[in-house]
C-alpha cells in the first residue's frame, strides 16, 4: 500500500498585503501530480487545511477541487484531519457528500465516521471515535488509522473522559492511543497514527514553531507530546503543525512532519518543502521517501549597505518575497523607498538599520534627568529607535501637544 503525507496548506495565507493563493493553486497541482505519478492509495492531509476559521470562498473551492483531484475519480482514499488553524465544524461539513467521491474529513478527535461502502470498492469496515479502519479492494490487508485533530488540552481532556488536572495530556493521550492499538491494530494489517500536535522527542530541545504560527505550547494549548508516548504497534506517524520537513524520532517508526507546501514566514526563508510518500506492508518496517516540491516564490531575509546594491539584488530575483534591511545613517529618504518598491513588487518589508556613532551609543547608555523635557524626549527617541534623532516635524508636533498639557 502506498501513501502520501502532506500537512499545513494553510490555504488562503496571505504575507502581509502579498496573496499567496496563485502560489497555492500551482502547489496543490503539483501535489496532485505527485500522487498520480507515484501511483498512491491514500493520501492524508494532517491538519491546517486553511489559514483561518472563516477562509475565503476560494480558499474554500481550492480545497474542495485539489481533494477531489486527489480522489482519482474516487479510487485513492484522501483523509483530511483539522488543525489549531481550522474550523473543526466547517471541516466536517461535507463529510456525508465528501465520502462518497473517498475523501473523509475529521474535525474532533471524538468525531465518529460511519462505516459504509463506496461505489468504488473503498470500504470503512471498523469505526469508532478517534478510529478509522479501512479495506482498499486491491489489497487483502486493512488500513488501520489512529486519528487525532488538533484540540485545546481541555477539549482532549473533556472527550477522553479525563477529571484528574494533574494528569499531563502526554499521558492522557498515550493511554487513548494504546487502548485503539491494543484493540484494533494487530500485524496482520496496517498502522498509522495521523495527528497535529507538537511532537518531539523526549530530553531534545523543542523544534521551532514557525513566527507567525499559532503557538500550541501556550495558555489554552496542548503540551508536547513525546514520541515515547506513540504504542508500539504503530508504523509510521503522520504529523501537522510545524512548517519546516523533519523527522522527530525513528522510534518506535518513523514520526515526521512533511512541511508546509511553501514558506509562508521569513523564519522559513530558504526551507526546501516536501511531500512524503512510502510503501507499507503489515509488520514490517516503513521506509519514506521525501518528494521535495518546486513552485513558489523564494523567501529571503537580506540586509544591504547602500540602496544601490539593494537594487542590483532585487532586478536579480525578480520573483523573490524579501524581507529588507537596510544600512541607513538617518531616516530612509522618500526618494529611495520609492525606487525601492517601484523596482521590485515583492518587498514585504522595508527595515531601516540606524549606524549609531560611539559618541551616541555612550550617550544612550545613561539619561541625565536634568536636561529639559525637549532634550529628553531627542534622547528617548533616538534610545527607542537605534539612535535615528527626531525630525524638525516630530519636535514640533512634541512641542504642541507639551504645550496643550503644560500651558508652555
């Protein structure tokens, strides 16, 4: 049995004032020609399937049409789960409808998906919350899929029947895991667990999440889980939420984040993205491959000294999403920011970086409080914004609003 592993399309994400959904729409074609080239059964897609509880309506419709693509006409099983950035309920919407053309949708980890036939020959023979089993007609074994979508720490607690608080979700879950194990998933079929969660491997250091990812491991989240926690019978574990490809553990099987299809953060600047895709028989060990994707702009964080080189660079890449600082001595002039954006549409982000001379790098290191209040707030100024002095507007503005509250 084959199976492809994506997570996080994040669809309908926008950078700023830069839409990526023509980037997306060419991304989930090259996704859908992965799957058809390497001939796979099941596709799983772990969670974040948009960018927001309320996507746009082509958001919506992209994600509708690249799963239905992905069906194969209804032949290839496709398994999407929700993730911290979904709406649980809007995910499970389609589902009667969806699973007639192969695609089942889980918002809850306590959603229940009926058994039932497909026209196809696709059969969910065993069900019950958090549990899909399902028989392909071209294979005389079952997929067995542990499912867990994102939820708050509270939300798992309260669907796996848990009053104790200081029971930690890592246990909580592993318990829950290994009661499905030990009841459905023998070596005589296949087995694995899909979930979006943090996940890493105990007394490692935690991976990153990306900058402008909804944190899990905060007030309202959800824990690590360690890779300890996943049963033993499990043969390879489908994870979302962390953006950038890597495998947490090789025990006890591989456990892997895919990536996000494209770099949707400047902290992901320069990430190689991938699918994963491998072969998988009952009680034998899963070797992946990584099936790296080519579209999408390049994200690049650069710093420059002179606007000049920062031009030559740009007119270079045409097709780059910058992030750019520049070396300024004051503020940036008007006439550069203009050159600046009329050369290259994919400026995200202009920072100017202030050269502070010895004289007011010492000068910022104390505040004599005996100066006057105009003196002060030049000297607050330049401590707040790397030694870049006020303009005569600023001042002028700073000394009518000191007169209106001083009567000077």
């Amino acid at each position: 049995m084959r199976i492809l592993h994506t997570a996080d399309w994040h669809l309908g994400k926008r950078l700023e004032r830069i839409s990526r959904m023509p980037e997306q729409i060419l991304v989930m074609e090259e996704i859908v020609r992965i799957a058809d080239e390497q001939q796979v059964d099941v596709v799983i897609v772990a969670g974040d399937l948009f960018d927001n509880f309320n996507p746009a309506t082509e958001a919506v419709e992209l994600l509708y049409k690249t799963l239905k693509r992905l069906t194969n006409n209804g032949k290839r099983l496709v398994l999407a789960i929700a993730g911290n950035h979904d709406s649980p309920d809007r995910i499970e919407a389609p589902d009667p409808l969806a699973k007639e053309c192969g695609i089942v949708f889980v918002g809850y980890p306590y959603s229940h998906v009926s058994t039932c036939q497909l026209d196809c020959g696709i059969v969910i023979s065993r069900s019950e919350a958090g549990f899909i089993e399902v028989k392909l007609p071209q294979y005389d074994y079952a997929l067995r899929l542990i499912v867990t979508p994102y939820a708050s720490e509270y939300r798992l607690k309260t669907f796996l029947g848990i009053d104790q608080p200081e029971a930690s979700l890592r246990e909580v879950l592993q318990q829950h895991w290994q009661q499905l194990a030990d009841k459905y998933c023998d070596s005589k079929g296949v087995n694995i667990l899909a979930t979006h969660l943090f996940m890493m491997k105990k007394g490692t250091v935690p991976p990153e999440e990306p900058e402008d990812e909804k944190p899990i491991l905060h007030i309202g989240g959800a824990q690590a889980v360690f890779s300890e926690n996943v049963p033993a019978q499990i043969q390879y574990v489908a994870l979302g939420h962390l953006h950038r490809f890597q495998q947490i553990d090789n025990e006890p099987c591989p456990i892997v984040y895919s990536s996000s299809p494209l770099s949707y953060s400047f902290s992901e600047a320069g990430q190689t993205k991938y699918v994963t895709v491998f072969d998988i028989l009952p009680d034998t060990p899963v070797h992946y491959e990584k099936v790296a994707l080519t579209v999408g702009r390049m994200l690049y964080r650069k710093r420059f000294e002179t606007v000049q080189e920062a031009l030559d660079w740009l007119r270079q890449h045409p097709d780059a999403l910058v992030e750019l600082t520049l070396v300024t001595s004051d503020y940036l002039k008007a006439e550069d920011r203009k050159a600046l954006f009329q050369n290259h549409e994919g400026i995200v982000s202009l920072i100017p970086e202030i050269k502070r001379t010895q004289d007011e790098k010492e000068e910022s290191q104390g505040v004599d409080l005996s100066q006057n209040m105009d003196e002060l707030f030049v000297q607050y100024f330049k401590s707040r914004f790397n030694g870049q002095a006020p303009n005569e507007d600023i001042m002028n503005l700073f000394k009518e609003i000191k007169a209106e509250q001083t009567g000077e």
